[in-house]
C-alpha cells in the first residue's frame, strides 16, 4: 500500500493549484512589490526569460527560446521588507526599490528545481531531502498545438512559460499529502503527535523582547527557508509572543522602518492584525527623524502627506504563507 501511494505522480497533488505568476529576473524590487500588492499571490516567481509578449517577427524565434526558459527563484513581501531594513537601503527606499529583483534571489542552495508532471512522489521527495524547498510542475493546459496557439492568439501572459503553465509543489503540499494517507500504512495517525519526535524543541529562532526587532532579521531570513517564525521571549527565557515572516507578507513595505526603529517586542504590537497603536507610529517617526532617515519616514505618510500611516498588516492563514492576503 505505501509503495503504491509513494509511486503516484507528482500532478496528483498539483490539482487545483493556480500557475504561477512570473516575472523577468531583469525584474526590479519595485516591479516585484508592485506585482505582489496587485495580486493575492503570496509571491512572485522569477525567471531567466522574459516571453510575456512577442512581435510577428519574432515568433519562430520565440518557440524556440522557450524551452531555455527556467524558474530561478521566488520573492515575497516579506523577502522585499528585510531587504529594506539594510542600512543603506533605508536612507533612500526609492532607490533601494529599484535594484534587480536578484539582489534577492539567494545565491547559492538549490532551492528551486523543476520536475515534469508525470515525475514521481518519490523523485519529489528525495528533492526536498536533498535541501530543495520548491519544486516546479508543468501544468497540463490541453492540445497538441496549444503551444503554437498561445503565441499565435497573443495569450502568453505572466503565468506562461515553456508553452505551458506551472505551479509550485512545496514541502508543505506533501507533508499533507502523507499526513492524509498516513492511516492507510501506518498506527501514526492514532497517535499523541508529542509522541512522534517530529517536534523541533531545540535550535529554535529567538530574540529577547528588548532586542532591537532589526537583530531579527537574521533569524527571520532562516525562518522564510524553513517556514517557521521567531519566538520572541522575556528574561525567564518564557515565550511571549511571535515575529511571524506569515505576518510581515501581509505587511505594506513601510513596517520596514518600524523593524529599524522598534525593539522585537514593540514590533508584534505594531504588526497586529488591529492596526498599529498610535504612540508606537510617533515613536517610529521620532527616532526616524534623529537618525535622519527621511526617505524612510515618506514610507510612513500617505500620498496626501498627512501624519497617518498608509497601510498596516492583514490576517493571513498558513497556506504557503496565507492563502489570501487582503493588502498585498
């Protein structure tokens, strides 16, 4: 029975999944958080080609220039708020903004892999042993010439690369997959789950409530890897609370200045999903101001230039970080 369930195809769990949305690598931060805040994605993939629109003249080329076209990495807000929090990057968003979205693509790991739709659970699985945290599957949008007809008909838009759509299969998709089996080849599922040694009690990610939130950060990039969070904690070493990379996707890109400014502990009472408390805001801008980040305190003021923040964080439940976000 396991083997037979482990042998299935890897597009069985892919049904439903929406294809992804893509940019070009040559993308920016700008482009990439514009894109993100458009949508309810909870991120943006990227890569190496850019065949969103093609000329008469340039279609034979075209067809063939698709088959070198590779996912090289995914973005969220999250991803694009840590960037901001840099130094450098704070003293001036906008320029910040418009670097290449590689800046935040990591450079080394092999965290995206593509795999056809017909692969194995098996072959999956041994990916995301080997550290490989996305796996990229075609999806199946029907015809022989359907390759020939997007192009023809102008329909290759953002979530159309190789000819075809793909969708993301994460650690998350098979975990479920075999927690929802499991019954079927083993006494796991009857099971305390405080019994099953799958809870990870030691190593995890911490900063003190006092800690500048930007000493987080850090932790934070680790935890987007590993889908986790920070725990934040007081003097007895008891937990307190959370800085969730879930709640900070759902943020708007000016809690960066809050990160810089406020300690871990007031940073999860900004981040609440009730909308920052007011005095934290004053607090935020007045220590902006004496370390003459002004750039960084127009990301707090609404077009209009009045004192209110423009946005704050959204609920967001746990699927690939949310399943809906409301702001972004």
């Amino acid at each position: 029975m396991a083997a037979s369930l482990l042998a299935r195809e890897v597009s069985d769990l892919c049904l439903g999944k929406p294809a992804l949305r893509s940019l070009s690598v040559s993308a920016t931060v700008g482009d990439a958080l514009t894109t993100l805040k458009r949508s309810r994605d909870n991120y943006i993939s990227f890569w190496n080609c850019n065949h969103g629109h093609f000329s008469e003249v340039d279609k034979v080329d075209a067809v063939a220039a698709l088959d070198d076209c590779r996912c090289v990495g995914k973005v969220c807000v999250a991803d694009i708020i840590g960037f901001l929090c840099k130094e450098e990057n704070l003293s001036n968003p906008g320029i910040a903004l418009q670097a290449p979205v590689s800046v935040l693509i990591p450079k080394t790991g092999d965290f995206v892999r593509h795999l056809e739709s017909n692969a194995s659970l098996v072959e999956a699985m041994d990916l995301i042993l080997e550290g490989v945290q996305n796996i990229v599957i075609p999806m199946e949008i029907g015809g022989k010439n359907s390759r020939k007809k997007l192009l023809q008909n102008n329909l290759s838009k953002s979530t159309l690369h190789n000819g075809r759509q793909y969708c993301w299969l994460t650690q998350e998709d098979m975990v479920r997959y075999l927690v929802n089996s499991i019954s079927l080849f083993s006494s796991a599922a009857v099971n305390p789950i405080n019994s099953l040694d799958i809870i990870n009690v030691q190593d995890i990610p911490a900063v003190h409530y006092d800690d500048p939130a930007s000493s987080a950060l850090p932790l934070l990039a680790k935890c987007l890897e590993m889908q986790t969070s920070v725990a934040i904690i007081d003097g007895d070493g008891k937990l307190i609370g959370e800085i969730s990379p879930y709640t900070l996707n759902s943020c708007d890109e000016d809690v960066a200045a809050a990160i810089a400014t406020l300690s871990a502990g007031e940073l999860m009472a900004y981040i609440d999903f009730g909308g920052p408390p007011e005095d934290l805001i004053q607090l935020v801008k007045e220590r902006l101001q004496e370390r003459k980040l002004v750039k960084a305190l127009e990301l707090m003021e609404d077009d209009s230039g009045n004192s209110s923040v423009s946005s704050s964080c959204s609920s967001s439940s746990d699927d690939e970080f949310g399943v809906g976000r409301s702001v972004v």
